[in-house]
C-alpha cells in the first residue's frame, strides 16, 4: 500500500494506522521533503485486513483519511 501525501514545508511527520476498533496497528515516524511525499506499508506490517484508517500529522496539519486491505 502506498500512501501519498504533499507538504507546503519540510519537516518531521507521523503515519498512524488504526483498524475499524480503534486499535493502533502501526506508527511510524517520517522525515518529509517540502512537496509530494509517500510511504510504503507491507501487509506484514499492517498485520490486519479490512477497512482501516490512517492518520497524517505534519506541525499544524492532521489529516485522516480510510484505505482497504485486501489479502
């Protein structure tokens, strides 16, 4: 799964992954470039499947948004 992303500056970020409860499956700090990013999450990371959320979080900008698992 690739998820991408754009930063108006560079700088720390953290990718939050959750599954449909709520529960943490992953966390990962990310060091971003000013302008278009992206992470690469295995399924094997993930270590669920279904619908989940990931969360963005840049300085001031979070943004949440749903993606889909298939194994």
């Amino acid at each position: 799964t690739v998820i991408r992303y754009e930063l108006a500056v560079a700088g720390a970020a953290t990718l939050t992954v959750q599954d449909a409860a709520g529960r943490l499956l992953l966390t990962r700090k990310l060091e971003a470039t000013a302008g278009r990013n992206q992470v690469t999450l295995t399924a094997g990371e993930l270590g669920a499947a279904g619908v989940l959320t990931y969360t963005l979080t840049a300085g001031d900008f979070t943004a949440t948004r749903k993606m889909v698992v298939v194994r």
